[in-house]
C-alpha cells in the first residue's frame, strides 16, 4: 500500500532500488537513456513520495497533482518509480520497451492513460503543463503541476516561449524543475550551447527560482515548500545533478545517454548499487 513520506532514510532505499530497476529494464531491453533517468532519480522520488497529491488505487482522481516528464527518453526512471507506488507490477515494469508494452521508450498516453502528456519530442512539456494549470485556475481547482525538464532540454525555444506565459499568466500553481545534470547526448553543456547563468536567466523571465542539490531529499523538499508559499508567479528550481549518478562508469560520460550496458556492466552497476536494507 503506497504511503507518502518524507521519511529521508526510506527515500533513499526507494531511490536505490529505483536505480537497480532502470538498469534492469534497460539491459532486458537492450536499449534506453541511463543517463538521464539516473540523474532524475532523487527528483521523481521526491515528487511521488513526499510532495504530490496522487493515488496510485484512482490514478485519475480528479484532485491529484499533475505531472509531466518533458524530457521523456528518461522516461526508464518515471516508471521504476511509478512501479514503486504501486501504480503496476514489477512484472508489467519489466516489459519496457516491448512490442505492445504500456512502457513505450517514449511517455506515451495511447498507451499508458494513467500519464498526463506524451512526451519525447523535446521542449513541450512545459507548455503543456502550463496549459494544465491555466485550466485548473479558471476551473477553480487547487492542484498543482510539476515538469521536470533537462538541461540541454531547455536549448529549445519553445520552453522560454512557455517561459514567458507562465509569469505573464501568474500561473503559481506551476513548478518547473530543471534536472541541470551537466550532458546532452554527446558533450558537455558548456560546450555545446551553454546556459549559465542558468538561475539569473529564469529569474529574468520572471519566475521564483530555487536552486539545489538535486540528489539531496531535504534540500529539494525545502525547496517544494518554497515554492508553496509564493502568489502570482510559476516556480522553477534548477536541481544540480550528475548524469548517471550512482554507477561510476556512467557519471558525466555522454557514452552513456543512450545506450544499455552489456551483461558485465550490467553486473558491475549493480554491485555498485547493493540493495539497502
């Protein structure tokens, strides 16, 4: 039965067995993004588990929290943690990828309902979020929207586009979360187009910004309850990552936005990742 929890010393047990799980999928399946689903781990963990209003027994409750995975190919992490709610088995987890699979290598809403945007083309998720949360205002409704973007993501016009919506329209139910894990697919950030001053740059759009270390469970929920407190303006905190946090031959090494380690490396990562008890 799913509990929420801020409970810092669980989390971190959700989060490492969630680490365990994205490797799985992507070895059985021989391919996927770890990458980025390892560096988004604390995050999604933080937002399932201790911030959103969601229920995993009415995935479509009219009051839940909304969320949106805009960059979808780390879409691995989303379902490691969704499985982890209860919101499927680790059976229907372990199908990722497959031909007919609800578990589709992008966020796909034809075939898994219980996601509230397909994702995968990168840069839309924020709009779309942001639709969300207009809708929620003008209908009355107090829920919240969280979009977790990447950082080479938020090269695309379209989400400074959204940007400037989101203040002009005071959407304050909005919460953005940049996870700013230093790669894009083949290089480094700062080499490639870089975004510094990242945290001026959004503040200049007009949003609250925050901003933490992104695999830190207390300082991510002091930033959550930040953003709950400030009126007419949409919240962005930029979470500072390590792409492929946690298995030493992925950390910041573009080799790995895209591709599964073999059965050696496999076994390697995981003993790298023992199970907590």
């Amino acid at each position: 039965m799913f509990e929420k929890t801020r409970d810092v010393d669980h989390l971190k047990k959700v989060a490492r067995q969630a680490r365990r799980d994205i490797l799985a999928m992507i070895h059985r399946a021989g391919s996927g993004h770890p990458g980025g689903s390892l560096s988004a781990v604390e995050i999604l963990v933080a937002l399932y588990f201790g911030e959103m209003n969601h229920d995993p027994e009415n995935p479509k409750w009219p009051g839940r929290d909304r969320f949106i995975l805009s960059k979808g190919h780390a879409c691995a992490c989303q379902y490691a943690v969704l499985a982890a709610c209860g919101y499927y088995s680790r059976e229907v987890m372990m199908t990722y990828r497959d031909m007919g699979s609800p578990l589709q290598g992008h966020p796909s809403v034809s075939d898994m309902p219980i996601l509230e945007f397909p994702t995968g083309s990168l840069g839309q998720g924020l709009s779309g979020g942001q639709g969300m949360a207009l809708a929620a205002k003008l209908n009355g409704e107090d829920h919240r929207v969280y979009v977790v973007l990447g950082d080479g993501e938020i090269q695309e016009g379209q989400v400074w586009e959204a940007a400037m919506s989101g203040a002009r329209l005071g959407l304050d139910n909005v919460v953005a979360i940049v996870d700013a894990n230093q790669l894009q697919q083949t290089h480094p950030i700062a080499e490639t187009k870089p975004l510094e001053p990242l945290p001026a740059k959004w503040s200049a759009f007009g949003w609250n910004t925050l901003e933490v270390n992104g695999h830190d469970f207390g300082e991510l929920f002091d930033a959550f309850d930040a953003a709950r407190k400030v009126k007419d303006h949409p919240s962005v905190i930029i979470a500072r990552t390590i792409k492929g946090k946690g298995v030493s031959y992925m950390e910041l090494n573009p080799d790995w936005h895209g591709k599964a380690p073999d059965d050696a490396l496999y076994e390697k990562a995981l003993a790298e990742l023992p199970v907590m008890e």
